[in-house]
C-alpha cells in the first residue's frame, strides 16, 4: 500500500483529494437518490445519475488517454475506437440478455437481426449471453487491437504527428465498417432497448445508482493502477521517452515495448470506461467511433491538464458538465462556448485548469516541476535503512 | 579471431555517406582500463567512429569487435549497452524533465524490461552506488533538482555520472569539456584520471591542453584514418599530424 | 482546503447537476422540444423546432391551453443519438414537460424510447419511419411504409408501366426496412429477382459516379426502369447532381424518392430533377385555404417569405392540434389521461382532409406522388382516394406479419396473434 | 407510343413535305379546330392531354411545332380571366411575356399570378419530345436535327421510320446521315427480306449503342415454340458477332469510364489535401479548421452568386479569387491571433484549430442557418461530353480535373519560382537561418498559412459544384485530406497528387465490387499497413512536420 501512495514522487495531494471527492460523490448519489423523498428538491433523478455515470465513464477515457499522451507523449486520435469496442461488448451481452423480450420475440436473435430476416446467431455473438465472458471481452478485445495495432506503428517507429493520423484512420474505418448493417452489430442504430443487466432492471434507478458506484470505484481502481504505473520506475522511463527517446534507447531500454505495454494498459481502461458508459446511457452505436470523439478525449485531458491524472479526469468531468449546460441553456450558441473554450486553453493555459493550481504545481514537479519534494526524500531514507 | 584479450578492437572500418568516406579502413585497438584520447580535425570522423562502436551507424565493411566475444556489427544499440558499453554525447543528452537522482537510476545497470522497472524499487545497493557517484561527479547537492536546470558543466558531468551507472567496460566519452570553465575542466580531469584502470575509456577531444593533461596515448584520425599513434609528445611532433592538424 | 478549491471547483458540475433541479417554474405548461440544432441533422431538425415554437406562439396568442400559457423547452441534442435520450430525460424528469415534440432519425427515437417509457412521457414523432415499432408513449405522426412507400410504387407499376427496379438507399435502418418490405411486395406482385438492384450507400456519400453509371446500365435493358430512393438528405444533392450530369432524365428513368421534400429541394439547383417524384403526405403546392393559411403563418413567423413547408412540419401541425384537443377533452395535461384519449381523436390536415389517430398510435395520411418543378415545389401527379391508415406492422415481413398493435383493446403494441403474447414492451 | 393507321403515317410525311407552306388565310377552319384542341388541354387529364397532342400534331397547323415546343418546355399558359391559352416567352419573372398560339405573333404580356400554366409528366413530355423531333428533323442547325434524330431513334415507329427515309436523301451532315441510317438498319431487322437483314446488321454493327445492341439480341433467342426467333442461320451469325463486337467495345469504353471516375475523385482528393499540404506540410500544423476553411470557400461561391443574379456562368469564375481572398484572410487571422503561439507545438495546433474549426461551423449556422445553400450549376458546367454511344464524361467532372491540375501548378510556381516561395521554403527548412539573413520569419508564416487556407477556399468552390453547401460540408472531407498528405509524404507537394489521385482511382476500381463503404475501408486499412512500412509516406521531406513532438 505504502508503494502505492509514495510511488509518485509528491505522494500527491491531488490525488488524495480526488479520490475523496470520487468516494464523497460514490455515498452522495446513494442518498441523494434514494433516500430523499422524490418530492424534495434535493431528490436526485435518474437523469441526474446517468449524467453523473457519464462523466465519469468520460473521466476514465479522459486518464486513459493521458497515460499515453501526457506521460509518453503520444498522442491517439483513435481512443473512442477502444472506448467504443468496450462498450459493444457489453452491449452484445445486454442485447443477450433481452433474450425472448424483444418485439419479434426470438428468444436467441436480436430485434434487428429478426427484421433484417437474419437466421442463425453469427459466430461472434457466441459466448455474450455470459456476464463473465462479456466482461472478459471488454478488456480483451481493445487490448488486443491496441496490441495488433500498436506492434505494428511502433516497431516502425511510427511516432508524433503521423501516429495521431493512422490512429484516426484507424477508428474512422471502424466507424464505416459498424456502420455496414451485414456486419450484424445493428448498423447505424447499434444496440439499444436493453432490458436488465444481471437480471437487475435497468429502468430502475437503484440499477443506476449501483452502476454508477461501481464506475466510481472502477474509476478510482484505474487511477490508482494507473498512479502506480507512473510512480514505478517504469513510469519514469516513460517519461524519459516522452523527452528523449533515442537517449533512452542508448541506455539500454527497449522503447517499443514500454510504449506498446502502455499503449495496451491504456486501450484496456478505454474499454473499461465504454463498457460501464452504455448500460448507464442506454445506448451504444458507430458514432462513438468517430474520430471527432478522441478528438474531445484528447481536448478535456488538455483543458484539465495533461501530466496530471486526476487533472485529466477533473477536466472530463468540467467540459462535459459545460456541454450538458450549454446544449440546455444556449442551444443557439454552446458552439461557439465550447469552441472558443479549447482555444484559450490550448494557448493560454498549456497546463490546463489544474496548472492553475498550488498544489498541482507542486504535484506536477513529477512531469515539469522544479524540484524534488520531501516525499521521494522519504522514500530515499527508508530504502537507505534497509 | 585469434585472442589478443584487447577491450576493443575495430579492423578496416569504412563508412561512406553518399560518396564521402568518414571511415576509411580505420583499424584502431583499446587495451583494458587504457584511457585512449583520440584528436582530430572536424570531419576526421570520430563522431562517426563513436556511431559505429554503439551501433548507431552500420560500417560498408570492416569488423568491430567488444572484447573477444561480441561482435558489435550483429548487435542492437540496447544490446551493446547492456554488453559493457556506455557513450557519453557531444552535446549533453540528460532527461531534463527528470531529477538528477532519477537519471542516475535509470541509467543503473539492471533489467530494462518494462514489467521488471515496473515492479523495480531502489535497493540499499542501488541507493549506495547512485550516493557514490553523485559523491564522484559532486552533484550531491543537486541530486533532487530536475536536470534541466543544472548547469552546463554539471549536465556533462551528469551524463559521465550515468554512464558510471551503467559501470560499462569501455566509457566512449565526446568532447567532455566543451564549453566548461577552466575550473570545471579541472575538475573533469580528476574525475576521468579516477576512472582509469577499472574501465576503458575512449576520450574525443579538440582542447589540446585537456588532452595532454590527460592522456596516456593519443591516436590521431584525419579523413577516417589513423595517421599517428602514441604519447603527446611522439604524436605533436609528427610532421602529418602538424601539417593536417595542428596546422602550425 | 483553500488551496484546493480550484479542484473542488472541478468537481462543482456533479454538484451542479443537483442544485440543477432546484429550478422548476410553476403557473405554465411545459412543451420539450427535442431536435437537433447543430451537427449533421441540424439541417433538417431546426425547421421543426421552428414550426413547434410557432404553434405554441398561437397558441398563447388564443389564450394558451386550460388557462395557463404553454411554455417551450428547447434543447440540443446535437445529432448526437445518446445525448437524445440524455436530453429527454431531462426534458421528462428534470423540466417535468407535459408532452415531447420531437426527433427525426429512426436511432434518435429508438434512443429516447426507454426513456419515454421508463418516465411515462409522450412523444409526437413526425417523420416517415420504418414502421415495425409501437410504443405506448410515442404518437406517430409520420407516414409508415404503407402510407408511403407502397403507393408510390403501385403508381409506378400502374401509370408508368416500370418493370425493373432499383432500390437505392442509404445504409441504415429505414431504408433497410423499407427495401424489404417493397422486395417482398414487388416479389408478391411478379417482378423476378434479376428485375430488382437493391444497393446500399453510407452516409453523406458524395461521390455517386460508379453507382450512377450502374443504374444508367441496369436501366438500358430495354424494360422500362425506375429507382427507388431512401437515400438520406446530404447524400441526395450529390445523386441528383450526378443523374443530371450523366443525362439520366426522369422521362426515362424515373427516381421516386421518399425523403426529398421542398425543404431539401430548396438546398439545390432544381435543373436536373425535373420530372423525378416524391412521394409524401403533404406538398406545400397543394391549394387548399388551410394550406395557404399555414404557409402565410409560417412565413410571418420565420420572417422569411421564400421559406418552405414540407411533410414533417405538416405532421407537426397536426401533432399538436390533435394533443391540444386531447387536454381540452380531458382538461388536463396529464400524459395517462392524454394518451388513453388520443385514439380516434380527429383533426383536419393542411390537405383539406381529416387526421385521425388509430387504436396502434399511428394516424390516417393521404398519400400523394408529385414531380418536382422547376421552381422546385411539386406537381402533383397522383393521390390516394381518401386517408390511408397507418400500420405499424407490415404485412409483408415475414417476421411482422402475425403482429398487431393496438392500444385501446388489446393494450400491446405488438401483440402476437398466432402466440397470442404481447412482448417487447418495457413500461410496467 | 400508339401506332397509327399506315395511311395516317404517309399523310405524316406529305404534310412534312409541304413544310412551310403559309396558311392562305387566318381563322380558317383548321385554326378553329386547332384553337379548340388547345382550349381543352386546360382540364384534361395527363393520359387525354396525350391523345390531343396526337391530334395537333396530325392538324398540320403552321404553329404547331412553337405550341408543342412551347409545351414541352412548360411555357404554355392559358388566362384565368378569359381562360384564352396563350404561349409565354419565358417563364422566368413575375411579368410574362405573351405570344399567341395561333399567329405567333407578340400578344403583349400578364403577371404570372394571373396565368396557369399547362402541366405536363413524364410520360406526356417523353411523347411531345418524340413529337417535337419529328419536327426538329427538318431544323436549319445540324445540332437540332442529330438530337432529332437520336430522339427518334430511341423508340422507332413506322411513322418515324417514314420520316426518317425521307430526310436520308436530303440530309448533309455526315454524323446526322450516320444516326439515321442506323434507324433504318433498326428498321430493316423487320424486313422480310433475309439479305435486307444482312445488309442492316453489317450496318448496325458500327455502333456501340446499348439500344441497338438490346434490339440485336433478341434475334438470338428461341422463341416458346423452340424456333429461332430468326430463321435465317446466316443472319444469326451476323447478328451474333454484332452483338459480340458492340459487347467487346462497349466493356472497353466503360474500363476507360471507370478509369476517368477514378481520375475525377483522385483530383477532388488532391484539391482538398493541397491547402494543407502547406499548412501542414510545410508549416508542420495540424489544422483541423481546414474542412471549414473549404466550407467558407463553398459558402463565398453562394454569396457571389446572389450577389450577381443574372450571370451564373461567370460568377463562378468570380468565385474563384473571391474565395481564395475571404479562406485566405480567414487563415491569415487564426495564424496571427492563434497559431503563432503554438509553433513547435504541432499536437497543441490541432486541439486550437479543431476549437476554430467548430466556431466557424456555428458561425455559418448563425449566418446562412442550419439549411442547405442552393449553388446553382452553370450551364456550360452541366451535363457530359458525349464522345460516342458507350461514352460520356460529365462537365463538371472533367472542369474539377483541369481546375486541380491548374491550381496544383500554380502552387508549384508560387513556392518555385517567387520571392515569397523561395523565403516560405527557407523558414520551412531552417527557421533560425531564414531569420539571421533577415527574412521576416513572421510575415513569411501569416502568408505561408494565408496561402494554404486561400487554397482550400479555393476547392471549397469545386466542392460546391459537387455536393451539398452545409455547414457540414468540412467535416467530411478532413479526415480524407489528412489521408492524402501523409499517404503522399508530408511536405511534398509531388507526393500529395500522385497519392490523391492513386487513392482515387483504386476506389473506384475497387467500388463496384467491393461497394463504397468497404472500398472506403480498404483503402484506409491499406493506408495504415502502408505507413508502417514508409513511416514517413512515399516521398519523405524534411520539413518542420518531418521533425517529431
């Protein structure tokens, strides 16, 4: 546990504040939604808790991302691809899971595959109607494209500016191919109507606020895994290739492999974060692969600040929130809002909202500070005595 | 090859770069522990030669051999390092954005796969060595503060403190004092003459007053060959040398 | 903790969604309006939202509804199918809204249908759609293949004497199903499969050279031939830019089209789709007083005497007259009472006939075929004796056939007649 | 169309024949029949429309040919007053210009909204064409009686055959006389005579026409008895190689058609990745506000348009500068007040510009609204070059093809061969070298950037002859336009035209057998596999993209 806290140099507090603000927020819904008569104003509803799931859902794609861009300096414009895999699967499992309820009433077809007069379940569908096997798929299908993908690009030494553009190819293509309607993931209307997860109903709010716990604490799990990645040695060879790579080459370190590990682990968070995003949402289907999405991935990581982990998920978190405002208040004009938002920030604010902070600039030492922080002191002495 | 237990030997080396020979048959051989200056006029190609050692750069012909069992032309730059070899660059190549300690730790010998630094922590044994050599390249001081700020000769010093790290065999070290104060030069002196003896180290250097007070054995390059061998005085009097180099 | 507000500020938006509620205006009715205002269905959506702002203007102009002003709640779901169901829950439990107008995509509707269901709401969908569907919380308003599809290619087979026939659509659920049930339809009336293309594009294609030049071959065979077109709105400029440039006229291979209207003819240069059809509920050309009023109140609204009407605002109009009628008759707002008096409540359509809605929540169209002209409203070339009612179950999918919707006896909306079990439905 | 009575058809011909003749006097009675067939056109059905066409056009009327030419073209209006039909000018305006069906003469003019026009569908106009061209066969202008003929010749009946016979002697253009001596082989295939046959086939033989070709084939069938259709075994033989040739020839001209369509969309690709070959290429930015840039090049083309009514076929022309100045200042603007601070900051760029590029989406939203722009299609820009029978390419194709390669060398001279050219090269290679011998590094980069977006304003002109004017219209050509840089190698100009064009034509060949979307993703996944091998595209450069974050 001690390794886990002191692995970032800095022991960060920012961390330690996001963390209590993720668990504040995991014990308010609950009682908020629940035990707050529907009448009272306080009472939160549904639509208040899929919101919430979404951000942070949003959140964990947003860390994802920064792993890879803010700590090795990659940048993927194809996270949604990973993100959107993870959610499919776990929309074929709900889709499984609607079994005889659905219009046509076929107990193994989907509706979709009934009205487009398909017979038999494809191949690939196998196996979905388990929970278990599902949620082995979410992680195991990006992992894999991430590592089929990233093999190839890096041990071509594929880097900057032109990863960012086949990264995007690559999730534009997966974009037509789902939304080929022969390629039996529903086409353009892609899964949707799911009925309950677990045999939980997934119009029942108590579903919801367990859902949205569980991405919480999915959440938290992945920010610390990933903290502690970034914290061990390897995280600071990590760094080393983001500002020198061949130098680091010359020390020895197998630079493909590190950028192809991480490129992996953060893939897997991707899909993670999409397969708790659809159940909440209800809905998933071929948009989610468009490249303008790892786009805005890619901007709330920079709006809440890259190199810094919580910062990435608090800037996910802040941009969301604006569009649910905007798109309700201004629905003329959030465009402009939003557009003009990533300007100032790519310009004005290259740390991001974080950087405006004291304790994010001590905690950023770690990435672009200034100097070592007692912690590692710390950490120092006590190796010493051992 | 017949053993000649030398640290490294490099046999009719040529590299060409379009044209233009930077190696030219060079033959040149390193004992253990010798600190070996190799001078030169710009384009002499000791850069070039430096490349080949650390395979950056593949020569047309020629063999390079480490020791008598690593044939240096079938190995990758990683391979090489982890063989005993470590290179010191002209300019200082340090992590900026990483402190002076966690340079040093990274350029610690041990295992570079990305699950083992994962689970990797700094041992009594690392913690020691990387003490000891800030001790040596007198970084004590900055040992928390990020490399970017150090100042220049402290970078290079930095640099020659990570290759100890790796502790290699053969310390391949370009142009270690350029642009140091005469101060800092005499500190880089010691800190070099220390290191003779326990490792080889090849010095590329243009600071004639540096070479002399270092140097054991100079080997002169001009056009990617070696026109003169020997100590100072031998090789400064050798009328090529004078004519192509020195030029007095 | 004052150095770390800055991250507490990051966090105020979970905050923020539940101070949010706190908002909630008493003394009006609420209408939600749902359609996108940015993105690519903006094209299409903001006239809609217009044409419902306008009703609920004169609306308030008459003395509002049950004594309290209707009060519109505009959002912007982006053309973004998840922010749809996003927005209606908000529209439903947030601003609480007494009836939805909204959608255009079959993926947006089928997005926000849970919700509608899960909160118990009411949607006025008023866009030609792919029928197989019947929710108890959603009136359509849009025509359903029958009312659309099948006339026009009856008049097709009948008047023009087409024996070969190419389904040209975009790659997604309408035209999908829609190609289905003609395949099956035109199988049903002879026509052998080697007379039949059925091809699908993606989205917003631009490039129709290859598909063009193929139609013109499948076209040459000597038999009289005719395309079908579900080809979704951006991809369409491109198609008929092509068939004009490649001389394909449509006295010799006419394209009827389902979901080209004035609106999207107003996009473009009329020049090379003279002659070629649409089939609709609703031409803005169609000369009756109500019509004439309805395009005068539309172009005082919009301030704008050159914009169009089309068959969507058609359907909107009627959509809300019908769910005003339906509150007056229960003098309340309340969606149970409101739904259970929507079925056979009539209202007049802009055509000079009557909408009534049906037992499974679709309502009765006039279908009429028109040829574009140049100054790019139609010519109306063909109509439907009286109004045809809406199924929401095609007859001819094999899939579909036994099912029936009907929500006044059977209460189901697809309702099994050889199972004799009503599935699919999530409301409890 | 209905057959008539053979004596009806050879009264057809004499009345051609006496073509021109002046009505003795007016108001005959034939002007009395004549004006009460017009009167009932106002309320006849589409089908009894049809029937009276016949019957004006067998009346031999001196004003036939205007009425029904006037027709056909929806200019023949009847009063709602006096319900006296009337033909107009042109239907354009508010004031139309009457002429009077009988006299032809000027019969002053009416507002629109106080005529009703004469609606025609496609079956009646299909039939007045057919009618017309009969006419047409005897026009002054060689162009007017080819159509005529080729009309005629797509549904030949005894009355045209007639027809056409007798022009055969006094027609003197070559390419007429050829149309018409294929209708009468079409013809002669229905001859008794087994040597007519022959002759007729040897005839059609010559001509890659899909319709001769459908009239030969059936002669090759057995009819339902098990019988040739054709007895005679040598006109089989004949016909069969007929067919064999016109199928050979027909597959080789649509090889070079496809070859053209790959062409075409190849030099779209290109036109969009030009700008942007510059802003990225060169300048190293990633600028995702380049779709937009096109979008407002698209938008100044409508805008011109509406500002100069009247003059469709230039204004395009007009558009050209005009788009290239207002996408120019558009970029100069981002590069001063965003893009400057960015600079060796590639990955930064994009998030900005992508920022830019949804502002200026909004922007044309607020401005023209969400709704589709209208640019109209010059005439001379409309329809296709017929080269023969089994061979069209469309104008507007051909024009984008030649706009692409003339802006494509005009960048090449501006970047060659000027001042600025040779300064934008220098910053691009060694910034700080440029700077020390004094360039002003600043300026050359507003320009530089200036220059890349002026040029996608100027695709944005193609574009709008080619798909929707929207506020959307950027988004779906960014993606494909990065495509082509980076297949081409950043920072060369070469590299982006051999790449666009190649991406074009293996769509298209791939297209018809695979279908658009998996081409699409053929193309993309090829790409990909392709950098892995050629990280730095097909003609690598150093440039300041080349250099990595």
């Amino acid at each position: 546990m001690f390794r886990l806290w002191s692995g970032i140099p800095g022991g960060d507090r920012g961390g330690a504040w996001f963390l209590t603000l993720l668990a504040a927020t995991a014990i308010a819904v609950p009682v908020l939604n629940l035990l707050v008569p529907s009448s009272s104003a306080w009472h939160l509803s549904g639509y208040g808790i899929a919101l919430i799931g979404k951000y942070l859902s949003y959140g964990m794609l947003a860390l994802s991302v920064d792993l890879i861009w803010g700590y090795c300096g990659i940048l993927s414009l194809g996270h949604a691809a990973f993100f959107s895999l993870g959610g499919y699967a776990m929309g074929m499992y709900l889709m499984r899971q609607i079994g005889p309820r659905g219009v046509y009433g076929n107990p193994i077809l989907p509706d979709f595959m009934v009205f487009l007069n398909w017979k038999s379940l494809p191949w690939f569908w196998y196996g979905f109607n388990h929970f278990l096997y599902a949620l082995a798929m979410v992680a195991l299908v990006p992992a894999l494209l991430a590592l089929v993908f990233g093999w190839f690009a890096f041990r071509s030494r594929v880097t900057g500016v032109y990863f960012s553009i086949i990264t995007q190819a690559l999730t534009y293509a997966l974009m037509l191919a789902f939304f080929r309607n022969n390629m039996g993931f529903g086409g353009n209307n892609g899964f949707t109507d799911f009925k309950d997860i677990l045999g939980f109903d997934l119009h029942s709010d108590g579903t919801h606020v367990v859902l949205l716990v569980v991405t919480a604490a999915a959440l938290a799990a992945s920010y610390l895994a990933c903290r502690a990645v970034v914290g061990s040695r390897a995280g600071r060879v990590i760094r080393a290739i983001r500002d020198a790579e061949s130098r680091t080459r010359f020390l020895g370190y197998p630079v493909e492999s590190f950028k192809l590990w991480l490129f992996v682990f953060s893939g897997m968070i991707a899909g993670i974060a999409g397969a708790l995003y659809v159940p909440q949402i209800g809905i998933i289907n071929p948009s989610e692969f468009a490249p303008i999405n790892s786009i805005e991935a890619v901007i709330w990581v920079a709006v809440g600040g890259r190199g810094t982990l919580y910062g990435a998920i608090a800037g996910a978190v802040l941009v969301n929130y604006a569009k649910t405002y905007l798109t309700g208040a201004f629905p003329e004009v959030w465009l402009y809002a939003l557009g003009a938002l990533f300007v100032l920030v790519t310009v004005f604010l290259p740390r991001g909202i974080i950087g405006l902070m004291p304790l994010a600039r001590k905690d950023n030492r770690q990435t672009d500070g200034d100097e070592c922080s007692d912690d590692q002191a710390a950490v120092h002495a006590r190796t010493d005595g051992a | 090859m017949n053993v000649r237990n030398k640290r490294l030997y490099l046999e009719d080396l040529t590299v060409s770069f379009d044209g233009f020979k930077a190696l030219n048959n060079l033959t040149l051989y390193v004992e253990p522990g010798e600190l070996l200056c190799v001078i030169g006029p710009n384009g002499a190609g000791k850069t070039t030669m430096m490349d080949v050692i650390t395979g950056k750069t593949r020569p047309d012909s020629g063999t390079a051999w480490f020791g008598d069992d690593y044939n240096l032309l079938e190995m990758s730059e990683a391979e090489i390092v982890a063989a005993g070899i470590g290179r010191k660059f002209q300019k200082p190549a340090v992590f900026e954005q990483l402190t002076v300690f966690e340079n040093l730790e990274l350029a610690w010998t041990g295992s570079r796969s990305f699950l083992k630094t994962l689970r990797a922590r700094i041992t009594a044994a690392q913690q020691e060595r990387i003490d000891e050599v800030l001790d040596m390249t007198g970084l004590s001081g900055q040992r928390g503060s990020l490399a970017g700020i150090l100042s220049h000769g402290q970078k290079q010093w930095l640099e020659i403190g990570m290759l100890l790290m790796q502790n290699p065999e053969l310390l391949l070290v370009d142009e270690p004092v350029a642009g140091m104060t005469p101060h800092e030069i005499e500190h880089t002196v010691e800190l070099l003459l220390s290191l003779e003896g326990e490792h080889s180290i090849v010095v590329v250097e243009h600071d004639m007053s540096f070479v002399r007070s270092i140097a054991r054995r100079v080997t002169v390059l001009h056009e990617g060959q070696v026109i003169a061998e020997g100590n100072m005085d031998k090789v400064q009097n050798d009328s090529r040398v004078i004519e192509v180099y020195l030029g007095v | 903790m004052k150095r770390n507000t800055p991250l507490m500020a990051a966090w105020l938006p979970v905050a923020g969604v539940v101070f949010a509620q706190l908002a909630a205006a008493q003394g009006t009715i609420k209408v939600g309006v749902l359609h996108s205002l940015s993105g690519t269905m903006a094209i299409s959506e903001t006239t809609l939202k217009d044409t419902i702002l306008m009703m609920i203007d004169a609306q308030n102009k008459k003395g509002g509804l049950l004594g309290k002003k209707l009060e519109a709640v505009v959002v912007d779901p982006a053309s973004n199918w998840p922010l749809f169901a996003e927005k209606a829950a908000q529209l439903l439990e947030k601003d609480k809204v007494a009836v939805v107008f909204g959608c255009w995509t079959s993926v947006s509707r089928k997005s926000v249908l849970p919700v509608f269901e899960k909160d118990d709401g009411l949607l006025f969908y008023p866009v030609q759609y792919e029928g197989e569907e019947s929710s108890k919380n959603v009136i359509y308003t849009g025509a359903a293949p029958n009312q659309q599809a099948i006339p026009a290619v009856d008049y097709l087979m009948k008047e023009v004497g087409v024996k070969r026939w190419v389904l040209e659509g975009t790659d997604y659920v309408y035209p999908r199903t829609t190609n289905k049930i003609l395949e099956a339809y035109l199988h049903q009336k002879g026509v052998k499969a080697e007379d039949i293309s059925i091809n699908y594009t993606p989205f917003g294609y631009s490039d129709w050279q290859t598909r063009v030049a193929a139609i013109k071959k499948f076209g040459s065979a000597g038999k009289k031939t005719a395309v079908v077109s579900t080809i979704n709105g951006d991809a369409n400029v491109p198609f008929y830019k092509e068939l004009g440039n490649q001389k394909i006229s449509a006295e010799d291979i006419p394209v009827v089209a389902f979901s080209v209207g004035e609106e999207e003819l107003s996009g473009l240069d009329t020049k090379p789709l003279l002659g070629h059809l649409a089939a609709w509920n609703y031409f803005e050309s169609i000369n009756t007083p109500a019509n004439k009023a309805f395009i005068d109140q539309w172009h005082t609204f919009i301030k704008n005497p050159k914009r169009t009407t089309n068959d969507p605002m058609e359907a909107h109009y009627i959509g809300f007259n019908l769910w005003v009628k339906a509150v007056q008759k229960t003098n309340s707002t309340d969606v149970e009472k409101v739904l259970a008096a929507l079925p056979g409540l009539e209202t007049p359509n802009l055509t000079g006939g009557v909408a009534k809605v049906l037992p499974n929540h679709h309502i009765t169209k006039p279908v009429y075929i028109g040829e574009v002209k140049a100054d790019g409203q139609f010519n109306v070339v063909w109509k439907s004796a009286g109004g045809v009612p809406g199924e929401a179950w095609s007859r001819y999918l094999p899939g579909s056939k036994d099912i029936v919707a009907d929500w006044v006896t059977l209460k189901c909306g697809n309702y099994n007649t050889i199972t004799k079990k009503c599935s699919g439905q999530n409301y409890k | 169309m209905k057959r008539l009575p053979w004596y009806a058809q050879w009264w057809w011909v004499l009345l051609l024949v006496l073509w021109g003749a002046p009505p003795v006097h007016a108001q005959s009675p034939q002007d009395a029949s004549f004006l009460s067939a017009l009167g009932e056109l106002r309320e006849a059905t589409y089908s009894d429309k049809a029937s009276i066409v016949q019957r004006l056009s067998q009346s031999g009327h001196p004003s036939v040919r205007a009425v029904l030419t006037a027709f056909l073209e929806d200019r023949l209006y009847f009063r709602n007053s006096d319900q006296k039909v009337y033909i107009v000018k042109s239907a354009e305006g508010d004031n139309l210009h009457l002429i009077d069906p009988l006299s032809l003469k000027d019969a002053g003019s009416a507002p629109a909204d106080s005529l009703t026009q004469i609606g025609t569908n496609n079956a009646l106009r299909r039939e007045l064409r057919v009618t017309v061209a009969r006419f047409a066969l005897s026009s002054p202008e060689a162009a007017t009686r080819l159509a005529a003929a080729r009309e005629l010749l797509r549904s030949l009946d005894d009355a045209s055959v007639a027809l056409l016979r007798e022009r055969l002697g006094v027609e003197t253009n070559s390419s007429v006389k050829k149309e018409i001596r294929t209708g009468l082989a079409l013809a002669a295939l229905d001859s008794q005579d087994a040597k007519a046959r022959l002759e007729a086939i040897a005839i059609l033989k010559q001509s890659v026409s899909q319709d001769v070709r459908n009239r030969l084939a059936p002669l090759l069938d057995k009819s339902p008895s098990g019988t040739f259709v054709e007895s005679d075994e040598k006109v089989r033989r004949a016909a069969a190689s007929a067919v064999e040739t016109i199928d050979y020839w027909r597959s080789f001209y649509s090889g070079i058609q496809t070859l053209f369509f790959g062409l075409s969309l190849g030099s779209v690709l290109v036109l969009i990745a030009i700008g942007l070959a510059i802003t990225f290429g060169v300048m190293g930015v990633i600028n995702m506000a380049h779709g937009e840039l096109m979008m407002l090049g698209a938008y100044t083309t409508y805008a011109v348009q509406v500002a100069m009514p009247g003059h469709i076929g230039i204004s395009i022309l007009a558009a050209i500068p005009a788009a290239f100045i207002v996408a120019g200042l558009t970029g100069v603007l981002m590069e001063r007040t965003i893009i400057r601070f960015l600079y060796g900051r590639p990955l930064e760029t994009l998030l900005a510009t992508f920022g830019v590029s949804l502002i200026l989406q909004q922007a044309v939203r607020s401005i023209f609204s969400a709704l589709n722009r209208s640019v109209v299609t010059p005439d001379w820009m409309s329809g296709s070059l017929r080269l023969n029978d089994a061979l069209e390419v469309t104008y507007n194709r051909l024009y984008v093809v030649i706009f692409t390669l003339m802006v494509f060398s005009l960048i090449l001279v501006v970047l060659k061969r000027t001042r600025i050219g040779l300064e934008i090269r220098a910053v691009a290679q060694n910034r700080a070298m440029a700077k020390a011998m004094g360039i002003r590094t600043e300026w050359v980069d507003a320009m530089t950037f200036g220059l890349g977006s002026g040029v996608a304003g100027m695709a944005g002109v193609a574009l709008s002859q080619l798909t929707n004017v929207g506020p959307n219209l950027g988004q779906s050509y960014i993606i494909d336009s990065f495509m082509v840089v980076v297949f081409g190698g950043v920072g060369n100009l070469w590299g982006s035209l051999i790449g666009g064009m190649s991406m074009g034509i293996v769509n298209e060949l791939l297209e018809p057998y695979a279908g658009a979307v998996l081409a699409k993703i053929f193309i993309l996944v090829a790409l990909i596999l392709f950098i892995q091998a050629r990280p730095r595209g097909m003609f690598p450069q150093a440039g300041r993209a080349a250099e990595d974050k």
